[in-house]
C-alpha cells in the first residue's frame, strides 16, 4: 500500500519524500527535493497505527476523507487522459479552514491569521530550544544550519534563567548535570511557552 511506505511507526518516523506518478497516485514533489524524515510521539504513532486499520484498501492518503482521496484520484485520472501538468497543489484540500475553525474554537487569539506552517514554526522553536541545533537543522531539512539559527535559535528570558540553573547544578556538583543541556529547570518545566 503506497501510503505505508512513508510511515515506520516502529521507529516513529515519518518520512516525506517525493514520489513518481503511478497510474492511480499523482506525483509528489518535496520541497528542494530532499527527502524529510520527523521523529513524531509514540501517541501519535498509535493514533496512526489505529487509523490504518480502519482503513480500506483503496484509500491512499490517511489524513484526507475517503471523498477527498477518490476526489485526488479521478481528478489526477483526468490530467493523465489531457496530458495536464500536476502539481502539489492539486491536492489541496479545507485543512486549512478547518484548522482555523479548530484554533478558533481553541480560544487562540491570532486564529485568523495562523497558518498551518505555524505548527511546523513552533515545532522547530521548541526543537531548537531542546536538541543540539544540528539535530533540530536536519529534522527541519535546512540545507544550511545558518537558517536554523536564524529562524529557530534566539536568546530569551527563559535561556537565562535556564543558564543559571545549569551553572548552579555544575558548581553544586549535582548529578544532574548530565541532562542539563536538553531537561528544562524543574521551576520552568510547568511554564514553558509553546513556540
């Protein structure tokens, strides 16, 4: 099945990489087509591993509706018979809408201008503040860790305190400086934004 491949919820990781047409599936073209691959939680994997079950074989893009997917299909079908270009875009779909409607209902203030790029941008500000900034560069697929620094990486209150509670547990001699550089302050762990 075309979508497992992209899936190793063993692992749980995602993979995104670009994908020749087939007489069925469009082709898909990643960004500077360099291939992604994202670690995701093990909630989600279950999530995804339940959802796989459920469904039939005919549906090749879990996280559209089984009309979305026949609709992605015949519509590819029909550029084949025209010999029409595709692109990536032809696939687009309400995520975006319903995704505002969600945040909306969430009581996020800026629903109307967030985006879904927003939670890729939030993923990478909290990976960045959280892993080495050459993991964080490689799982937002920069080709130049200078991006990563540049978007990604910024000297805030919150580092402060954070140095400081990290030169305390060197200069106490805890135990605890092994985990130092990636386990928030314990006082912050509660407070912490959300990029």
């Amino acid at each position: 099945r075309p979508r497992s491949t992209n899936l190793d919820l063993g692992k749980q990781i995602v993979s995104v990489r670009s994908r020749p047409a087939t007489d069925i599936l469009p082709p898909f073209g990643v960004k500077d087509h360099e291939d992604r691959y994202v670690p995701i939680p093990k909630t989600t994997a279950r999530m995804l591993a339940e959802l796989l079950v459920t469904l039939k074989d005919n549906i090749y893009f879990i996280l559209l509706t089984p009309n979305r997917n026949r609709e992605i299909v015949a519509k590819w079908q029909e550029h084949r018979r025209l010999g029409k270009p595709w692109t990536n875009g032809r696939m687009a779909n309400n995520m975006l809408v319903s995704f505002r409607r969600h945040a909306k209902w969430a009581g996020i203030a800026d629903h109307k201008t967030i985006t879904i790029h927003s939670l890729r941008k939030s993923c990478g500000v909290n990976w960045a503040n959280n892993l080495p900034l050459h993991v964080t560069q490689a799982y937002m697929g920069h080709a130049d860790i200078k991006t990563t620094q540049q978007y990604y990486l910024s000297v805030g209150e919150e580092h402060a305190e954070r140095a400081s509670w990290v030169i305390e547990q060197i200069t106490m001699g805890s135990d605890d400086t092994t985990d130092a550089r990636v386990t928030p302050a314990p006082e912050n762990q509660a407070n912490r934004k959300v990029g």
